[in-house]
C-alpha cells in the first residue's frame, strides 16, 4: 500500500503529486463505499431470492440498464467501440471485463450470508491489494 500510494517518494515530489491525485483518491474511497454496500445488499438480495445467481443476475441487469440510459443521454461516440475490434487477437482480454465483474458479484452474493459482508469485503480488499501490487509492478494488462 505504501509502495503504490507513493510514500516513499521524496517530499517535494510526493506533495506536486498529491494535489492532483486528490480527486481521484476520493473517487476510489467512494467506489470502495459503493462497493462494500452493493456486496452486502447482493448477499441479501441473495437470501431472499435463494439464489445467488439470481442476485447477481439481477444487479448485472439493472447496471446495464443503467449504463444504456447513460449512454443515450450522454453525447458518447458509439463509433469508437469498434475500436475494440482492432487488433482483437493481441487484446482479446478487454472482452472479460464484464465476465470478471459477474463472477465476482456472484462470489460476493453467494459469500455474504456464509461469512458476513465485512470478512468478505476484507478479503476482496486483500486479493485485489494482492493482484493490484502484481499487475502494477510488472505492468500487466497494460497498467502504468
């Protein structure tokens, strides 16, 4: 955390840094928020429907309803997703992301009522502060 959060870099850098950082360090503090509660609202929709793969189902389905709404009122170029097209044997990774954000809405619903949503967020935030140090020190998946 201290390594990727850059408090080992000398003062004068590290304050020229912070100051711009400091929108986006917010945005990551909110999406943690986010994330912690759409876990424990997941697990719980998850109880009540007896089945988790309904839960994340239903959380996939009203996000991409979401996103679709956003979409048409925002003046997003829809010509560039065929950018994604180019090159797709060196880059058919950037398809996953969606498959990747199922499974772990899925594993989270099915967890919560098994350990608590807190062992569960402590958990994810180990593996992705796990992952994360990996992908960003050998600049895996194109990371800086």
């Amino acid at each position: 955390m201290l390594l990727a959060t850059g408090a080992f870099m000398p003062k004068d850098k590290m304050a020229k840094k912070q100051h711009h950082l400091l929108p986006y360090q917010l945005l990551g503090i909110f999406a943690g928020v986010l994330m912690a509660t759409q876990t424990a609202i997941n697990g719980h929709l998850g109880v009540i429907l007896k089945s988790s793969l309904h839960a994340a189902m239903i959380s996939f389905t009203v996000g991409a309803l979401l996103l679709i709404i956003i979409v048409l009122i925002l003046p997003v170029q829809i010509s560039n997703l065929k950018l994604t097209y180019q090159d797709f044997s060196k880059q058919w990774w950037l398809w996953i992301g969606g498959f990747l954000g199922a499974i772990y809405v899925l594993g989270c619903a099915w967890s919560v009522p098994q350990i608590g949503t807190g062992q569960v967020i402590v958990l994810v935030l180990f593996g992705q502060l796990f992952f994360s140090a990996i992908i960003d020190n050998w600049g895996l998946l194109h990371s800086k």
